[in-house]
C-alpha cells in the first residue's frame, strides 16, 4: 500500500490538495488517474480513505471518503541522541526508530559530541518517509538539536522514567528492571566518545537512572536502537 502525508487534512476534510511534486509523483509516477482511491495520514493518528477527483500533473485534488482513527503506542518514548560523526548513521537511526516505535527525538550536543549541526529540514523527511513505509499514522516528534546541559536543566522535574546508557564502568541496571509497560521513558544516548564523566554526573544529579544495553560495546546509533527495540519488547502483549 501506498501511504500518502498530508499534515493539513483532519477528520472533518471533505477534501484534500496536493502540492506540485506530490502531484507529479501522483500522476507521472504512480500513474494515478480520476476515481482512483489514495491512502493517507496526517501523522495525528488518523488514516484517510480519498478518492482523486482531479489528477493534474501540479494540483491533484481527492475527496476524503473514510477516516479512520489509529491506535497509539502504548507507552511513550523519548530518545535524546547525540548527533554521530556520519551523518548517514543519525539518519539510519531516524528510519529504524521510526519503524519501531518512538515518539519523540532530540539531538543532544555532549562535551565529546564531533557534530554539532543537524540537517533538520532532510532529518524530518526521513522520519516522514518511515512513517509512510511502515504505515503508521503517528509521527514521531523531532525537536530542535539542544545543549546537553540545557536538555538535563529542562528535564529536572520531568515525571518520565528518566535512563542515561553510557560505557564507563559504574552499577548500571537492565532497562527491563526498570521500565514497566504503558511508561513514559525518556533514554539519553551519547556521542562516540560517550558522554563525559562531568555529563554522567550530572545527569545521576538530576534523577538519570545509568542503565546498560547489554555486554557489547555499541556505537550510538546502535545502542539508540537497542534502546527503541528493548522499550517496544517491554509493552508487547
């Protein structure tokens, strides 16, 4: 199934326009003509049913026939991840995240972060573009890139389950000894380097239970996956 996203329709629409290069990719590439039937999401959590009532080449235009309401996660997920060195490697870990499950994403800049700059814009159209190959109807939230001291400032009195996973060798705990399911979880994942004893410390400070993702040592944007997938593990059944 083709899924279309469309951030402007909602469950009362009658009707819905596509801009110039959705429209091509409608009509030169899908083929797509009159009476056809397109699937879309506006990433809220509703599926639409729309039927093309006007297939041109720069302005198609369906009529929303069926709205369907979809079933949120069962738990919350925020993973605060600092930005790798390739950039390649944050936006592979953008898609798989988004194909699992996740509802919200922060780049974090750490002491011994390499990058320091994110491609928003391009990082948002592969989280859209997950969402529609994995048919979800929910977006995962991507907020702007953020000091690690001023993310761990803003999230003192957060009432989330609150984990940093890093790789100096302290007491840690397993994610599942700590996370029920239908949770809140906010997971902090630092740069290759890992994140600074000063970091760690302060992060413990603020409420930040150390956890560990398992023996091996993983590279950030592995270990941000095993944090996504271990989470989804927990709230399955």
């Amino acid at each position: 199934m083709q899924l279309f996203y469309h951030p402007d329709i909602n469950q009362s629409s009658k009707e819905v326009i596509f801009d110039k290069e959705e429209s091509r990719h409608i009509v030169k590439v899908l083929r797509k003509s009159d009476g056809d039937i397109l699937q879309l999401t506006n990433g809220n959590g509703f599926f639409f049913e729309a039927k093309l009532i006007s297939s041109e080449p720069k302005r198609c235009v369906a009529a929303v026939i069926k709205v369907e309401e979809q079933v949120p996660l069962p738990y919350q997920l925020h993973l605060a991840v600092a930005p790798t060195k390739l950039n390649e490697r944050y936006e592979w870990f953008l898609e798989k995240a988004t194909e699992i499950g996740i509802s919200e994403i922060t780049p974090i800049i750490c002491d011994h972060s390499e990058r320091k700059v994110i491609k928003a814009a391009r990082y948002r159209k592969i989280i859209q573009s997950a969402m529609k190959q994995s048919l979800k109807a929910y977006l995962p939230r991507l907020n702007p890139a953020v000091s690690f001291k001023e993310f761990i400032a803003a999230k003192a009195h957060s009432e989330e389950i609150k984990c940093i996973a890093h790789c100096e060798k302290t007491l840690k705990q397993s994610l599942k000894s700590i996370v029920k399911p239908k949770s809140s979880v906010l997971i902090l994942i630092g740069p290759e380097g890992d994140f600074s004893s000063e970091e760690i410390h302060r992060a413990k400070e603020e409420g930040f239970i150390p956890v560990s993702l398992g023996s091996s040592r993983l590279r950030t944007e592995t270990a941000a996956i095993a944090a996504c997938h271990s989470i989804a593990f927990i709230n399955e059944g």
